[in-house]
C-alpha cells in the first residue's frame, strides 16, 4: 500500500487524541512526538518535518481546537491540512504552449524510469486528444532507442530518431522541426542518465534546454529512494529550474519521504506518479486526496475517476438493474472480479475508501492465481447452481471442488464470499443513487 507503514504510524498516534473530550497543550505535544518520529522514520527531510510540526502545533493550540467540542477531530484536521500544504495544496497540471507543439524534456539519472514515464505520459496525452511524438536522446546506454520504440508501440505513438551517431542537442532540434511539420502537438524528449549527477550530464541537458525552449522540464525520480530523491531533485532544479516532478514506483514506496519532502526543498510540484509498470499506471498528483489516504479518510473521487475509465458502462447500469431486482448471480459476481482487476490491487482500492485503517490492509494480497481459482470453481458449476447457489448442498460441493481443482473449503469460503459481496451491495445501493444525481458513475461492486 502507498505510504502503508507511515499511513498506519500516523493513524495511531492521532486515534489517542479521537475520544478525548478535552484536550490539554500535553496532549497535543504527545501525539506530535509520535508524529514527528513517524515522519522522521518515513525519511521525510529534517528541516520540513520540523516546520510541518511547528505549524500543526500552532494551530492545534489555539482556541479554535481547545475549545471545540470534538477537540481531537479539529487536530486531525488540521494535520490533513498541513500535510496536503506541505505536497502542494492543490494538482499541478501540464503548462501547454499557446501554439503547438508543447515541448517536454523528461530528464533524471538512470534507472529512475525515465523512459517508461516518458512512454506513459504519451498515452496519458493521447487519452486527452493530444497528438504526442517521442523523441529517442539517449544516445549512449545500449538499446536505449530501442526501448523508447518498444513502448512508442505499445501506446501505439510514433518515435523520433536519427539513430546514436548525431548530438542529443541536433536530434532534438530536428525532432522539433519534424514534429511542427507533421502536426504534433507535444513532443516528449527522453535524454540520457547517469548513474550519479556529473557535469557532462547537466551540460547537454542545459544544451539542449536552450536549443528547444521546452514548456516543461520533468524530472523523474524513483519515490523508493526516499532523502536521495530529494537531493537529486535539489541538485537538477538548481542547474536546469525543473517546471515538476515525477515521482515512479510509488505504489512500492511505504515510507514517502520524497512525496512529503520535494515540494518544499525544490518549490517546484510534483505532477505525476506513477503506479505500477503498465503504461497506463501514470496518474496526476493530488495532494489533498493523498493526505486523506494517509490518514485514512480515503480518496472517492480518485476511486471514482477509476471506475470511469475501467468499468463498462452498459455492464454497469445491468447488474444496477440486477441489483435493484435482487436477481445477481454468481456469472455477475465473476465479471465485477474481471473489472475489478482492471481497477488495480486491492489494498490501493480499498486505500481509496474512507475508514479503512492501512493496518487492516497488511498482508492483503488478492492476485491473478485468486482470480484464476474463483473462476475454476464458478465454472465447475452448473448453470442453475450459478442462478441460485443456495441449492448448492454438501455432495454439489464436492463434486465442485473435484471439477475446479480445489478443495471444499475453497468452495466454502467463496459462497460465503458472495453472500458477503451481496450485504456490501446493499449499503451501497443509496450510495449508487446519490452519485448518478451528481452525473458520477457508481463505484465497482465487489
């Protein structure tokens, strides 16, 4: 889960001051002790976790909070507050030039995951209308064009190159003149890397920032890293005034330390994130719905924008109607499964919705092989025991498991399943209602 253990660190030592009708100034120094550590341990730069204390502890203080009514939820909100301050405030979108084409140099050290975040924003622009070009500037680690070209295929965008023989700056040059002629408009520049900062690397960047004048100077970072993220983020807006960050491998990254530190360090935003390694798994940056995450409150629109892009449409307004009819069979039970693995792992879903504590999450793994044994047994069941599951006595059941490969118990636990999935149902039908009046697609049933 993003950010899992510091997301559970931070939860408990806010959870002391929830049941309490009054809080003193002791109170408060105690839960900001424990948050302090729990930043500190997230490797969150020293300096930024000691002004983010200073600034709840100001608030929280004051007689807004000691004089509440619910004292506790008032620090809580304020240290959401805060937090989402200290990421951004608010999402920080793509600068696009007022005539075509928007010129973006992705740059960062090797390794970061700079040409597959360059192959994401492609198709993340491609899904907006855009016409983006790739253009191949690493001349220098082996079968880096040859990369940029496998992915410019599987987003099905075209690739610039003139091969590893000319200048970075020249074949960026002629990218740009080849992209104002064929009517494209972004051209996305992947540069070389390095192991570690050098000069060479930071001159041709600046060569050729100041042949192409881009729009946007992305960096990308690997979030893992967590301080060293930063530093290299310090480091390349120093030499070349990066527009935003690109923080990859964040799905991966329990700790946040480059999340929580680099806006403030470098004052330039973080744009994207990326996800996972398909190249759809590039998602904008918003810093007021990953302070909720953190401290559990959820993310329901993200939920939400997910469901819209990976749900059938004409499947989902079916089963509403099966839903509403209280006909919903375990064949619609195997297809929300199907959707719901387009939506991504289920920890990061679950994440997304308000209460759920990340520790319940520890150790939550539903995978394909999940997947692939709930399918077996389903289909090892006649099309009548599908429509009524009930009916499904102790010798059905054996014969079930014999014919999906899998035990009794396995059969046991996944009717149990589906009568728990068809209760869940219900307390989200109103829930359903209420976002079709708001023109909203409803969440996934699952």
């Amino acid at each position: 889960m993003v950010f899992g253990s510091l997301s559970e660190k931070l939860q408990n030592a806010l959870a002391k001051l929830k049941g309490k009708g009054k809080l003193s100034e002791k109170d408060v120094d105690m839960a900001m002790r424990e948050v302090r550590l729990a930043l500190l341990e997230a490797d969150v730069n020293f300096k930024v976790v000691k002004d983010f204390i200073k600034a709840v502890k100001d608030r929280a203080i004051g007689s807004e909070v000691m004089e509440s009514l619910t004292p506790g939820q008032q620090v809580i909100k304020i240290v959401n507050e805060e937090l989402t301050i200290l990421m951004g405030e608010k999402e920080a979108k793509i600068s696009y030039a007022p005539n075509p084409p928007t010129i973006i140099l992705m740059c960062g050290l090797q390794g970061a995951g700079k040409t597959t975040t360059s192959g994401k924003l492609a198709y993340n622009l491609k899904k907006q209308n855009k016409r983006p070009l790739l253009v191949a500037c690493d001349i220098y680690r082996p079968a880096a064009i040859k990369q940029l070209e496998v992915v410019g295929e599987k987003v099905d965008v075209p690739v610039f190159t003139m091969g590893d023989k000319n200048s970075p700056k020249d074949i960026a040059k002629a990218a740009i003149e080849y992209g104002k002629k064929n009517n494209y408009d972004c051209i996305i520049i992947d540069t070389a890397g390095r192991l570690h900062i050098d000069e060479e690397l930071m001159e041709e960047l600046q060569e050729i920032n100041e042949a192409v004048n881009p729009e946007e100077i992305l960096l990308v970072v690997d979030a893992m890293t967590g301080q060293d993220a930063v530093n290299v983020a310090e480091t390349f807006n120093e030499k070349l005034e990066i527009t935003g960050v690109v923080l990859t491998k964040l799905d991966g990254d329990a700790r946040g330390g480059a999340a929580l530190s680099i806006r403030t360090v470098t004052k330039k935003p973080i744009k994207f994130v990326g996800m996972g390694e398909k190249l759809d798994q590039l998602e904008p940056f918003h810093p007021d719905r990953m302070a909720s995450r953190i401290l559990g409150m959820g993310d329901v629109l993200s939920l939400i924008e997910k469901a819209q892009s990976s749900i059938d449409e004409q499947k989902a307004l079916e089963l509403e109607k099966k839903i509403r009819s209280q006909q919903f069979t375990l064949d619609d039970f195997l297809d929300q499964l199907d959707q719901m693995k387009n939506l991504g792992p289920l920890d990061e879903i679950l994440g997304m919705l308000p209460g759920v504590n990340s520790k319940a999450l520890k150790g939550l793994d539903v995978n394909e092989k999940d997947i692939a044994k709930i399918q077996g047994i389903i289909q090892s069941m006649t099309p009548k025991e599908r429509e009524d599951p009930l009916i499904i006595d102790s010798s059905r059941r054996k014969r079930i498991a014999k014919g999906s490969g899998t035990t009794v118990q396995d059969v046991n636990r996944l009717l149990k399943q589906f009568r728990e999935s068809k209760k869940m149902m219900k307390r989200f039908s109103n829930m359903e209602k209420s976002m079709k009046k708001k023109g909203k697609m409803g969440f996934p049933f699952f």
